[in-house]
C-alpha cells in the first residue's frame, strides 16, 4: 500500500436526500498528529451527510411531541417563515428576527391566552438580520455586517440608527448574536468562515465586546468556530456558550461544547476541540506545534452529541416553572446534517449545580419523525416570555412555540 501524508476523500454514494462520504486516513500519520496522545486517530473515519425531509407542523404531530412532566406546548404564532433569533421587551413584546426575508416582526399577546393576536412586521429590508436583543429601552438589531438600534416606546420601535457596519463578513457562519453582559458591555459573536481553517481576519471565530460609549469593539475569546448561544448565569454572572464542532470528523466527533467564557481565552479552533483533543485534519500553526498550542487552550466545559447543533441559549429566572428549573440554562439543538442517523431537533435542558453545568435531559423533543428520515422543525431561537413561560422558534416552518407549566401530574391536551 503507497504512503500518503494527507487524507483522501472517496464518494462512495449519491441520493437524493442524503449523501454518504467515507474519510480515509491512510499512510504513516506521524508523530505529530497524536503529540500529546489524546488525538483518536483511528485507520479510518467515517462521516455520514443526512438531511431529513421537511414536514409540515400538524396539530397532530404537534401533539405527539414529548415534554417533561407537568409541560404543555402550544403554537404561539406561525407564518413568520425564517424565524431565527427572538428578544422579549419589558412590555412582553416578542420581536422575532425573520433572517431569510429580511424583517423583523413584532408579536403580541393582548388578551393573555398564551396566543400572538397581534403579528406586525416592524422592520423591513435588514438582510440577512438575524441577532435581537432589548436592552435599556433600545431595540438591537445585527446583522452579518451592520449593528443597529432603535429606542422602544410601549413596545414600538422607532427611528433605526446604525451603530456599526465593518462587521466581518460572514463566509460559512453570518448568523451573528448579540447581547449585554453584566458589566453593561455588549457581545457580539462572530463565527468562523469556513469548517476548519487558520483565519487571516482575527476577529473571525470569535467573541468580541463592544464598548457602548462608542461603539469600538475588542477580541474577547477566540478559537471559537461558531458560538451562537449564550447568556450569563444569573447567579455567578459567569459567562457561558455553546460552541459548534467542526463537520466531516465522523459521526460522533467533535462533540458540541458548553465554554465557561474568559476573557483572553483561546478555546482552541480549529487545532483542536472538546477536552484539548487535536484535530486530525488540521496542519501545524505556523509557531509551534498543535499539541503545544493545544496545551495552552481552554477546554469544554460540558460536552454533548456531535452536529446537533446548539442554537440559541438562555438561563431560565421566571417564577412559573418548578424551582429546580430556576437557574437551569435552554438550548435549541437544530438538528444535524452530517451525520446518520440524524441528532438534534429538540430543545435540551441543562441543568446546573452550585453554578456549574451539572448534565442534560430532554425538555421538548419529537421533531425528528420517521424514524430520523424526516423532521417538522429546526429549532432557532430562544427566550422567557413575560409571563415565565418558555418560547421558541422553528426557522423552517416559520412557528414560534410556547411551553408552560401546568403543575405536577397533569396531562398535556
């Protein structure tokens, strides 16, 4: 068998609505690529590409879907077609960021039923829009380029001002996040261009803070390929993220990561992922060698299953769920497209312990039908409503849903 110093890629199968790649690693793989023993190097990787077909969000299917005990799930507003990123006002406005056409809608709930009756589009022509927060009677917005806002009044948004418009351009990861941490500094998460490369931008794949006396931002974190959700815990005010892992390392690598967020601190993309583990794809950085770099990184916190997808992510601090939620984080796994059998499509709680992430459970699941070959729903945003209870969207079909507590034993209808 001839020698290879590099990997080589076979096609192996070509369908319709899924794609199946083997990754061979053949040859002498050498020295550095396992530096510090922790690389899983193995003979051969294989990575699986799996879309599930989209599905309408029936009543019915709706019904069948699987909430802890004592939850109840209803439609809170549909029609919103991309729904991504949403920010609830102190009024209970619920603005919903509709990325693919460029609006973001206004939803209101004017009777308490739990129901949107109203659903106004308030902005329009934002491309690409897809970061919302509400913050000291301002309405923010991002997008991949360009940082706005417009002052709140009863609800309404008014005049929208640019703040700044040198934003990085977008590349694989443009969905940009925002919002303000507790020193009142804003944070702007930018992703990486590509799966797993050495950016010449620095602030691609990164966490920068942006001072709101003028707007100047700074590299916060680095060596973070695409932190899209994240929140601060209410307690410790320590700052957490759910970073994406890179795809085409298999089925089951590299894990999506929960990061305690640092100021200064590198979490390691793309040389290495998870607990400092190398990544076999990658070169050496032009100083030095992947384990020693590696060696100076930070590693994940927490870990979950690869290539679901971790959206947006929020601390919960209402009153209307159980205690044992309180201070309990939610995040929208939107489901995977490289791996087989398909992960993801759910919303996950995690729970934390003395203001540590102490493990996951299933909060709202059953998106993913068919025996995987099919979902009714890509879950985005995330956010507390008003009234306590838990809101998200599906970027695909365009529903935000609502989840409530209806007390121990109940049933939902």
């Amino acid at each position: 068998m001839p020698e290879f110093s590099s990997y080589q890629f076979k096609l192996l199968s070509c369908m319709k609505s899924q794609w199946v790649f083997t990754i061979a690693l053949l040859g002498t793989l050498g020295a550095a690529a396992q530096e510090d023993g922790k690389s899983p190097i193995k003979e051969k990787i294989e990575s699986y590409t799996l879309r599930p077909a989209q599905r309408e969000p029936s009543d019915e299917r709706i019904k069948q879907l699987k909430l802890a005990p004592g939850f109840q799930i209803n439609v809170f507003a549909k029609d919103l077609g991309n729904s991504r990123m949403m920010a609830v006002a102190p009024d209970g406005t619920v603005f919903v960021a509709r990325r693919e056409q460029g609006e973001v809608s206004a939803l209101r709930d004017t009777n308490n039923d739990g129901v949107a009756d109203i659903n106004e589009v308030v902005f329009k022509d934002i491309d690409d829009v897809h970061g919302v927060t509400v913050h000291d009677g301002y309405l923010y917005l991002v997008a991949i380029k360009e940082l706005y806002r417009a002052p709140l009044q009863n609800g309404r948004p008014g005049k929208l001002e640019t703040l700044i418009d040198d934003i990085p351009d977008g590349g694989q990861h443009p969905n940009r996040t925002i919002a303000f941490g507790p020193d009142g500094a804003l944070y702007l998460s930018v992703g990486s261009t590509c799966n797993a490369c050495i950016e010449p931008n620095p602030e691609h794949a990164t966490m920068l803070r942006v001072d709101p006396k003028d707007w100047s931002r700074k590299v916060y974190a680095k060596g973070l390929r695409n932190t899209i959700g994240f929140d601060w815990h209410p307690q410790t005010k320590a700052f957490w993220g759910w970073d994406h892992g890179s795809d085409e390392l298999g089925n089951d690598i590299p894990p999506e990561e929960l990061n305690l967020i640092k100021q200064g601190g590198d979490y390691g993309w793309p040389f290495c992922y998870g607990k400092q583990v190398i990544d076999p794809k990658m070169k050496d950085p032009k100083e030095g060698t992947k384990g020693e770099h590696c060696a100076q990184t930070i590693g994940s916190t927490l870990e979950y299953q690869a290539h679901s997808a971790p959206m947006a992510f929020t601390f919960y601090t209402g009153s209307q769920f159980p205690l044992e939620y309180q201070n309990n984080g939610f995040v929208a796994m939107r489901g995977s497209w490289n791996r087989k059998p398909a992960t993801g499509y759910k919303i996950v709680r995690v729970k934390f312990q003395d203001g540590k992430p102490a493990g996951t459970e299933d909060f709202v699941s059953g998106f993913l039908i068919e025996n995987g070959a099919a979902h009714f729903g890509r879950l985005s945003g995330i956010a507390m409503a008003q009234d306590g209870s838990l809101l998200f969207s599906d970027d695909a079909n365009g529903v935000v849903y609502r989840v409530s507590y209806m007390g121990a034993g109940a049933e939902q209808n």
